[in-house]
C-alpha cells in the first residue's frame, strides 16, 4: 500500500477499475482517496500493468501533478522541471515498479556509478528522485558526491573556429557558427534568440531567461554583427522572430538540431576532435585568456555566477600565471 500527499485539499471519492485478460491473468487497478488528519492520501490497490490503457493514463496524470508540485512547492523553472520528470520517467520504465521503494531508488543510484555516469547526471537524477520522493509523502535523501575538479582539456584554437566558419555552406551556417564563437554563450540561449535581441550598434545581443533564469549582455563583436546583419538582410528576418529557425518547416532551432549541425561541420572541417556547441564556451574563454582578458571580463562574457567556475580555464595555462607573476612582481629588492 502506497500513499501520496495531494498539493489540493480537496476530498475525491475515486474508484478506477479495469479488468483485462492477458496471459490468462487478470490485471485489476483500484483507487481511492481519503481523508487524514494533516493531508489528503491516493491509495493504490491491486497489480499495476504498464500495458493497461489505465495504468498508462494515471501515470501520465502521476507525472503531471509530479509538475505541478515541482512549479507550486519547488518553483522550479520548465526546463528544470523537464529534467527532473525524464530522470523519474527513465527510471519507472526501467526497474517497471509504479511507486519504487527506497531501496530501489538507491540501487538505481549505484547502477548509474557503476555504469560511470556523469557526476552531474547523477546529482540531478538523486535530485529528481529525492523531490518525487517528498511529492509521495515518503523522503528519501541521497547523499552527493563531492564534484570532481573540472579540467579543460582541450578546446578550439582561433585557426580551427576560422576554418570552421570558412567552411560554412552559406550565409545562415556562417552567421550560426560566428554567433557561437564570438559569443561563447549556451546551447539553449543561442535556440532563443529573437531578433530584436540584438544591438546592431553596441555589438551585443541580449541573452534573456538564461541559467537561473537571469538576463544578460554578451558582446558579439562588429565583425559578427555584420554577419548577423547580412544573414537577417537576406533571409528577411522581421523582429518578434526567432533567429534561427529550422529551413524546411521554419520551426524554432533546438538544441539537438544544433549539436548535429556543429558535428557534421566539425567532421566537414577534418577536425580530429569531438566537437559540440559548449565546446566554443571553451574556447572563447581561453583564447581571450591567451589575449590577455582579465578573469572579470570572461565572468560576466560567459555569465558565470560564481568566479571559481571561470577560474577553471586558468588551471589549464600554467604559463600566462608564471608570465603575470613575473611581469607583476613587486621590486622588493
């Protein structure tokens, strides 16, 4: 018997019933709803069948209060919500187990370390779970793991970003690829992008509702608006539109659109590398490094909230900290 605290204090007498015949077994799903004394409990009866048309319309309606939950309790925003519902969906489908115990929840966790996930794909999916376990009334904390030290490797390098744009079939794929290079700004902010977010005469765009839903200005550069303003000219983008858009059926860029469009350039361009869209994030902020940036100017670039983030790209030139030292010393002596 499993329950679940409602978000709306309202008291419904619900009965669902469905008989099926499979296998030569019969599958029956009962539900009701009552009253206790600080909250209102759903109790699940009977063997739930993932194939059973009801079973499969009271999961989506799970999934759908579990959002509700996550907006009203959490206020969490809709790209984040939609993390955490494909993490819970991934999971249910895979152990088969409508309401998992916590035991369950936790060996799911030890798989995906087994299975050498990402530190940040297991910390959203412990997040994920530790919310749906609080929006069914039973908590479950999953401890983090410490993060491991972030160490950029390898990046585009100022002659591999020019032969990509170079390589760059027509005006739309050049004024796409330069944005990203000159801009260094995400995946999901470059598929927002509005016309009208750019400042033709201050060499910026204006990146609205980014990581942690806040707004920014990201410099472009004059060299990058001009190319924007010849891409815009030709393809008659008018404002209130999307700046990039699908070509067969103008529907609004993706962002899986984005990383195919960057690796088959990438490959195009014979860049022995993987490549993708945060990859020129990277890239920019080192290579302004090597100009001689201060780490002030890459911060608010990138839109870092946190400086130690930015400060990462030092770790990986040793040399610019042993050369500013040495032209910054103070003459003690």
């Amino acid at each position: 018997m499993i329950n679940q605290t409602f978000l709306n204090k309202q008291i419904h007498n619900i009965n669902y019933g469905q008989k099926e015949l499979q296998n030569k077994e019969i599958y029956i799903r009962e539900v009701y709803i009552q009253q206790t004394s600080s909250s209102y409990r759903r109790f699940y009866l009977g063997f739930f069948c993932p194939n059973n048309y009801l079973g499969v319309e009271m999961f989506k309606q799970e999934l759908k209060e579990f959002d509700n939950y996550l907006l009203l309790s959490k206020g969490l925003q809709k790209i984040t919500r939609e993390g955490h519902l494909t993490s819970i969906n991934i999971i249910l489908k895979k152990i088969q187990i409508e309401n998992p115990s916590h035991s369950e929840f936790q060996e799911h966790i030890i798989w995906m370390h087994n299975k050498e996930y990402s530190h940040s794909h297991i910390t959203n999916t412990s997040k994920a779970i530790e919310y749906f376990t609080e929006f069914q009334g039973n908590p479950l904390r999953i401890a983090k793991t410490r993060r491991p030290k972030t160490l950029i490797t390898e990046v585009l390098t100022e002659a591999e970003v020019n032969a990509m744009i170079r390589n760059t079939k027509d005006i739309r794929e050049k004024a796409m690829i330069s944005l990203l290079a000159f801009s260094g700004i995400r995946n999901l902010e470059f598929c927002n992008l509005k016309v009208e977010d750019i400042d033709f005469g201050g060499n910026q765009i204006m990146v609205r509702n980014g990581k942690y839903s806040k707004d920014r200005r990201a410099n472009i550069g004059s060299a990058c608006t001009n190319i924007l303003i010849e891409y815009i000219m030709e393809n008659r983008k008018q404002k209130g539109e999307f700046l990039f858009t699908t070509i067969q059926k103008n529907n609004q860029y993706q962002t899986s659109d984005l990383r195919k469009f960057i690796r088959i350039l990438a490959e195009k361009t014979k860049i022995e590398k993987r490549v993708y869209p945060h990859l020129f994030r990277h890239a920019l902020a080192t290579n302004l490094l090597k100009r001689g940036a201060n780490i002030i100017l890459i911060q608010e670039q990138l839109g870092h909230s946190d400086i130690t983030t930015t400060c990462h790209y030092i770790e990986r030139l040793p040399y610019k900290i042993k050369s500013e030292y040495e032209h910054f010393i103070p003459a003690y002596v």
